[in-house]
C-alpha cells in the first residue's frame, strides 16, 4: 500500500493548483448545455462522488490487509467513512454505458439513503442540477465528464484533507468569480476570514458557530487555526439558508477532513436551529458575513421574537443589519463568547431605529474593535464593509473602551477587484494586537468620547490626520510666479522652434 506522500506548503500549494485546473476542466466539458452559473451544481457533487468512492476503496484495502484478504470483514460499514451500497460506487457508474444520467443519479440517490444521519440532502440539494435530461446533457457529453474525473484518484492517500480542500476552495472562488450573481453570500475572500479568525483566536476546546455559514470557509479556517481537529470534533456548527449552498458547506467540511460537524439549512433570523431547554445556544466564538442589508427577513416575527434577540430593538423588514448583529451577540457564551461580523458600513452610522440599536451596542460595553475595508474586497457588491469584533470578557485594559482601525488604504489593488493579500491582513491585524492610536489609521477610543458624538461609530469623526502643512504666503507667490517663467521660457522656446523649422514666420 502506497505510503501517504508529506510534502512542503509550497508543493502542496502547486499540487492543490494543479488538481484544481483538472477539476476545472470538467467545467469545459459541461460548457455549452450547461450555463456557468450552474457549473457548481453539476461540478460539486460529482467531485464529492468520485473522493467519496475512492476513500472507500482505500479502507476496504486498508481491512484487507489487516484481515489478511478477509472480504466480508473489509465490508463491514464500521471499516468506512460512508457506506456505498451495491451498484452505487464510481465504478458502477463508469461502467454505464447508455443512461448515464440516470446511473449518476440512482447512485447518488443510494449513498444518500444509506447514510441517513451525516449525507441526507447533500447531493439532491442540487434540484437545478438535471442529470437525467438527456436534450440537456448527452450520453456521449456525460461518459467525457465521468472518463475526465477517473483519470485522478482523489482518496487520502492520493490527497491529504489540505489539498484536497485548497483545491475545492480554488474551485469555489472560481464558481463566484464566473456567477456574480449572489457571490458574496456564497463566498467571503479567504483573507478577510483568516483575518476574522485571528481577532477571535478560537483555541483548543472552544465551540465555534457561524450562523451564515455560506460554504463553510469561515468554520474551515477555525478548525485550521486551532490546529488539531480532534480537538474540534462536536464542536463546530453552521446554519445555512440556501439548501444547495449548505449542501456545498458539508462537502467542503468534510473534503478538509473536519469530522463531526455540525451545518443545518434553514433561515437563521427566523427559526435558529441551535438551541438548549428552548433558548438559543451559545458559543466560545461566533462568526459570520451574513447577507447585507437583507430585505423581507421577518422582522414582524422579530418584534415578539421568543429567544430575546430583540433585546435592543427589531430594525425594519427593509434591513436585516441589526437583526444579524443581536442574533449574533445573543449566541456569544454569556461569560467568554467572542464574536466577529461583517457589515455594511452604514450600520456605524446610520440614524433612526438602527441608531438606537447602535446606542444600546456602545453603552454595553461588547464592542471590542471596528475595522474599516476598502471598497471592492467583496464579491457582487460595492457596499464597504466593516468588521465589528464583540468580547463578553474584555481584556482589563479593553474596557470602556473601543479600537477604532481605518483599513481602507491597507488593500491590494487588481484590474477587476481589490483584494487584501496575507501581508495586508498582517498589518491590520498587528494594529490591532498593538492596542495604541497610529495617527490616520488608528484611535483607541472611550464610550464617553462616542456619546459625545452622538453615538456615530463612523470612524472619520475618530481618527486623527496628519496636520496639513502650512505655506508662507510669500512661499506661495514665489512658487506662483517661478512656475509663470517656466510657462513663458517654454513658449519662447516652442516659438523659436517653429520660426527654424519654417512652420511660422517671425
């Protein structure tokens, strides 16, 4: 049995680009009948199919070998991940020869109904996908896509969970970059995530929740921040709305190694699916960039909502900024519970029924730190952002407190979007860690000094700029007529130019 290959970050970095130009093709494959903005819906669950199918063979070779050859011990479902009942594997699949579609399909229908309480729903969330329409999607044009991904092996021996996962991550960037429409919901730059991950510094043991979870990245990074996975088992959990997005956010979990976890699809704000003795649950760390500005959320339930989220007041159905923010902050542990959001940025500053919410943040003292981005960083919007960090359990020296951090200039600019690189999230985050005011960057500010501006948390009204510099009066009509010469040299010049070469007379 082949020994599982350890390699350097930058050659797994090269092999996870380099599978992920291989799962890519299929998309050139499925081009024409299939639009891109459907690509995920066919790409993802084939792709989860095939590792699935493969990391069984590896553990029915793995029982083998240790029962000495023993079948019908490799067969016992307590020697695998997922059991694959008979006529569902790849293999069957490949064999097909006519009625791809509908193979394709039975299989997934089977693995699904024989794994009942960890794959319910996870491929037939995809209902736009429509394998079995073969006007859509020929015999011939699906043998290519099945021939394409048994060309790779994509078993943990093969892949470890970090490959295997960087390069589904490059794959779901790559299916935002080509959609637009809704991208943003569906995926949060990796980072802005890494870098909300290390203001909460989950640690060993700690629960963790993202009540958007979208397609896991945030959930994904935490596991990797806290380093040893087992560690994590039990204590990760998602809600997400979307059904095939969900479905999408327990393939990444899992195809990353993450065992044990938890993602519900459902509506968040109006029916939350972690509860304890009928109140809502909560967590070491929440974490999430739940849709902006969201429209028709419910807030009609929300005024008499039975967990208390409206603690501080139900915004109008017109917004959902603030309903996010209490659900948030009423799922942070009441003693250590840390939380980081995304947001628009006019939850800092904009007036009315938010504004009294707003009040209500500051004079709780939960609010640890906001952090300004530059516009552009994130998919199908233009909307600037901000991250709000939340802590139960200040440091001493935190409260009262509130670090206000302008990272609009940290970015790094491209042609179609801004982005932030690792070194630009480095830098936010050692001003953060570094706790002191960097005159236009930084103000470590105190709840009075917000009351007296009328509770606005716009950062502008707190950072202090660099003094503009003075000019003497007589510095300036120096410069002033200086540049008035040179204006004049130059016109003598352009003139005796143009008299010598016979263009003018003089």
């Amino acid at each position: 049995m082949a020994k599982k290959i350890v390699q350097s970050v930058s050659s797994e970095e090269t092999t996870s680009q380099q599978l992920f130009s291989h799962l890519f093709e299929a998309c050139n494959i499925l081009r024409g009948p299939i639009n891109q903005d459907e690509y995920k819906s066919y790409v993802t669950p084939i792709l989860f199919f095939k590792r699935i199918s493969d990391v069984y063979d590896e553990e029915t070779q793995i029982a083998l070998d240790e029962s000495d050859g023993d079948e019908e011990y490799a067969a016992f479902p307590e020697n695998h991940s997922f059991d694959i009942p008979q006529g569902c594997h790849w293999n069957d699949v490949r064999e097909a020869h006519e009625n791809i579609g509908v193979a394709i399909v039975k299989a997934m229908t089977g693995i699904e109904r024989a794994n009942p309480d960890t794959l319910s729903g996870v491929f037939s969330s995809f209902d736009d996908a429509n394998w079995t329409d073969t006007g859509k999607l020929s015999d011939e044009r699906l043998k290519n896509l099945v021939e394409h991904m048994s060309k790779i092996k994509l078993g943990n021996q093969n892949y470890s969970d970090d490959i295997m996962g960087d390069s589904y991550e490059y794959l779901i960037k790559k299916f935002a970059d080509l959609s637009k429409k809704n991208a943003g919901e569906f995926y949060t730059p990796r980072p802005i995530v890494k870098l909300m991950v290390q203001l909460l510094a989950p640690k060993a043991g700690d629960f963790v929740y993202d009540g958007a979870c979208g397609t896991g990245g945030m959930l994904i990074e935490a596991i990797r921040y806290i380093g040893n996975d087992q560690l994590t088992y039990g204590k990760i959990f998602g809600q997400e709305k979307n059904l095939a997005t969900s479905a999408i956010a327990r393939m990444n979990l899992f195809l990353h190694g993450a065992k044990d976890v938890q993602i519900v699809q459902g509506d968040t704000l109006r029916s939350p699916a972690f509860l304890e003795a009928g109140q809502l649950r909560t967590f070491d760390c929440v974490i999430a960039n739940p849709p902006f500005s969201l429209k028709n959320w419910g807030a009609d339930q929300f005024c008499s909502d039975i967990y208390g989220r409206n603690m501080w007041g139900s915004p109008t159905d017109s917004n959902a900024d603030f309903a996010w923010l209490q659900h948030m902050i009423c799922s942070m542990d009441k003693k250590n519970g840390r939380c980081a959001i995304v947001l628009p940025q006019g939850v800092l500053f904009r007036s009315g029924k938010e504004g009294d919410i707003r009040k209500k943040l500051v004079d709780s003292d939960k609010l640890e730190c906001i952090i300004t981005l530059v516009g552009g960083v994130f998919y199908s919007t233009g909307v600037s952002a901000c991250i709000l960090v939340m802590n139960n359990n200040k440091p001493s020296n935190h409260i009262g407190r509130v670090c206000m951090i302008d990272a609009s200039n940290i970015y790094t600019p491209q042609r179609a979007q801004n982005i932030m690189t690792e070194e630009d999230i480095q830098k936010v985050f050692t001003l953060y860690t570094n706790y002191e005011d960097v005159i236009e960057q930084v103000k470590i500010v105190t709840l009075d000094d917000i009351r007296q501006k009328d509770y606005t948390l716009a950062i502008n009204n707190y950072i202090e700029k660099k003094e503009a510099e003075t000019v003497p009066p007589e510095e300036v009509r120096r410069q002033y007529f200086a540049a008035l010469q040179e204006v004049k040299d130059a016109e003598e010049a352009m003139k005796r130019l143009l008299v010598e070469g016979g263009y003018i007379s003089e």
